[in-house]
C-alpha cells in the first residue's frame, strides 16, 4: 500500500510573513515541573497524550523501535484513530535506523510523519551528520508542553543497564505553552495565526491547568538564519550577571571562547562555579574536548566535576537561587553553531531550588572532583594541543558558517521502503 511519508528540511520557519521571525519574551504565571530521566519524563508525556482530545505535536531527534519506541507508537496511532490530529517531526540522521513498517503504521492511521533532512547512505554510512533537529518537544493540546533533553529510547531509562543516560525535561503549564505551541506549529510547516490572536485563543480554560504556578517562562532557540546565537547569548548573560553560584551539567562541553570566558570570569569574581561532565562518555572524543579545558578553568576557582555512574546526556543550568535553563542544547560546536536546538529559560525560585538540589546530590554521590591542581603528564602535547583546540573552538561558528545550509522545502514521498 502507497503512503505519504512528508519530508521536511528547514532551517527557518515557513513562509508565512506573520511566523517568519518567531522571537519570544518572558511569560509569567506558569507551572514548571522537573522530570528526571525517563522514569518520570515517559509517563508524563504518555499520560498527556492519552488524555489528547484535539493535537499532539511531537519534535525529537532521536526514536527507535524498542520498548519506549512500541508504547509511544501504539499511543499515537490510538489518538490519530480517535481524531486526534497528530503531527510527528523526526531527525532524518537520528530516525535514519527506523523501518518502512513502523513509519507505516503511523501513516495508515493517521499521523502525520516528517522526516528533517533525509539522506540515503553513501558505502553504509549516513552523511547527513550536519545542521540536525536535534530539539525534543511535545505540546499537547495546546495545554501542556514538555521540553528538554530526552528522546524516546529506552535507554534513557534505568533498567537498560550501565550505557543508561542521566537525563532532564520539564513540563510546562500556563501561558508559556502558546508559545511552545506556536513555535512546533510553525517549525513543522502548519499554518499559524499571528501571534496576538493565537496568544488570545490560548486563555481558555485547560484541563490542565486547575491552578497558576508563579514561574516566569521564555522559550529561546537556535536555527541557521536568524536566531544563531539566542541560547549562547542567553548563557553569556546570566553567567554576567552571576553573584552566588553557577552549575552547569552538560553532556558535550566544549563552548565558544566567549561563553568559557564568562564562567572563569564569573569563578574569578567568587562566584561558586560548578561543572558536571562525562565521566563515563557515550562518545569518547566529547570527554577527551572537554578535558582540553580543565587547566584553563581550575586555575581560576571552577569546580570540575565528572559523573561516573552513566552517560550524563542532561543540558540544564542554574544561576543563583532564580535563574534555571533546560532543554535540548548542549554546548559544544555541533549545538551552538550548527544543529536546530530549543531551551526555555525559567525564573522560578521553587524550580531553581528543586534542580539544584537535584544536580547537588548527582556531584556529591556519584561524581570524581577534578583536583584544583594537576600535574599533567607530557605538559608540552597538552599546551600545544591545547592551544590548537583552543582557537579552532573559538573560531570554528565562522568557519562553521560557511557550510551550505538547507533551504526550506516539503517533499511528499510516496512510499515507507524510502531509505531514510
């Protein structure tokens, strides 16, 4: 049987003059909720979408077809049957693996499936590694939203064993989700209404939403045309603004020179600045980058930690006792400068609080401090190839750039036995 499998590549919303520039500011009254890992994100997530009586739309980078995989398919073909309108965006590199029948599926019931950035492989290997969809988004009725760092695989859950991820999301409540809601519409090539008649639609009242919470939310993100540098200015920001602490557990570390200047900057001001890294890395090369920067950092008061118990794969931050981010970007070069990425900042006491305590006990149970003072063997290699890592970091968002980028299109493909 023939289906329609739609295609997507964008790096900008589509064109539709009242969604071209989708640029958003702080919204209060919203109820942030920490999930941590996939023991509490799934169940969440799961529960919103059985509970769905109009939309559910569904950004993520990666999907397999294991146990997490199966449930979330099974759930979304039973909304699509019950009317639902479902619209699913998938990764074309992080999906690449997933079979013409499981996409079938989908597709016969209903759902509308997008793939960002197909590519068939050249001698058995993917080539499309660049400019990714690498946010994982989920809105629900335009009532709930759920961003962060986990995608639908089992191993983001405990009992897949040692290679297991270490993990965040939130669940939003409240005036925020519009904006969420707007943005996964407008990203996966819907029509949307302009922004004051779509915030004005948002007031009425949501099954979710029985009470307000105080939390100041502001959704930020990254494409390759006119939001390049929205999550690392965000960043860059707060670190400035930083007087008390700063923690930051990010599975790929290797910032720009600016954003590296700002937290030894702000250690050097004595403000409390921890890191949470790799110990025990999904991809080696991440933990050998990020250790390129332990001197520069040590030197000046950042406390290094590195998480030994599992793969930490979390992109969240604190800063101060207000001050919160989670979301899907890490801070590396493939984040920063290349993939499509989505954050919300959150000013929200209870959430800072609750977070930091969270990333608290990760460093004090189940991490190595890095020593204040190292003596590094072959001190020569390291401060040569140091600097050279150094600089190519610094420079590398230019020289980054001039990679082509993709230019947006819908491509209808007919037929699931496409190689994606």
């Amino acid at each position: 049987m023939s289906i329609a499998v739609e295609h997507i590549a964008t790096d900008q919303p589509p064109d539709d003059s009242k969604a071209r520039d989708l640029d958003y500011g702080w919204q209060s009254g919203n109820r942030v909720q920490l999930l941590e890992n996939g023991e509490a994100y799934f169940p969440a997530v799961f529960e919103a979408m059985r509970d769905a009586q109009r939309e559910i739309l569904l950004e993520t980078f990666i999907l397999f077809e294991d146990k997490v995989g199966h449930e979330l398919q099974g759930i979304l073909i039973e909304a699509a049957q019950r009317g639902v309108k479902v619209v699913v965006s998938l990764d074309g590199f992080g999906c690449g693996e997933l079979s013409p029948a499981f996409l079938r599926e989908l597709a016969e019931a209903g759902v509308i499936v997008q793939m960002f950035d197909p590519a068939s492989k050249t001698l058995g290997i993917r080539t499309n590694w660049f400019r990714r969809l690498h946010r994982k988004i989920v809105v629900v009725d335009a009532s709930v939203a759920f961003i962060g760092g986990i995608n639908f695989s089992a191993d983001h859950l405990g009992d897949f064993g040692p290679e297991a991820k270490q993990d965040y999301a939130v669940q939003i409540i409240g005036p925020a989700v519009a904006d969420l809601h707007h943005f996964a519409l407008a990203q996966s090539g819907r029509q949307v209404r302009a922004r004051r008649g779509w915030r004005r639609r948002q007031q009425r009242p949501s099954p979710w939403a029985d009470e307000h919470g105080d939390g100041m939310v502001r959704l930020i993100y990254r494409d390759n045309i006119q939001h390049r540098d929205d999550i690392e200015e965000a960043y860059i920001h707060a670190l400035s603004q930083a007087r008390q602490r700063v923690v930051i557990a990010n599975a790929y570390f290797f910032p720009g020179y600016r954003l590296l200047r700002e937290i030894r900057n702000a250690a050097r001001r004595g403000v409390q600045v921890q890191l949470i890294m790799q110990g025990q890395p999904d991809v080696l090369l991440a933990k050998l980058a990020a250790r390129m920067l332990y001197d520069y950092l040590l030197k000046d008061g950042v406390v290094i930690h590195e998480y030994c118990q599992r793969p930490l794969h979390g992109k969240v931050a604190l800063v101060d006792d207000e001050w919160s981010t989670v979301g899907s970007s890490n801070l590396d070069p493939l984040s920063l400068a290349l993939n499509l990425e989505a954050n919300v900042l959150i000013r929200d006491r209870a959430f800072n609080q609750q977070l930091y305590q969270s990333l608290e006990a990760l460093a004090r149970d189940h991490c190595q401090t890095m020593p204040a003072k190292r003596k590094p063997r072959l001190w020569l290699w390291r401060l040569t190839v140091g600097f050279l890592v150094f600089h190519v970091m610094r420079h590398f968002p230019a020289l980054a750039s001039w990679l082509p980028a993709h230019k947006p299109r819908l491509k209808p493909i007919e037929s699931p036995a496409h190689d994606v």
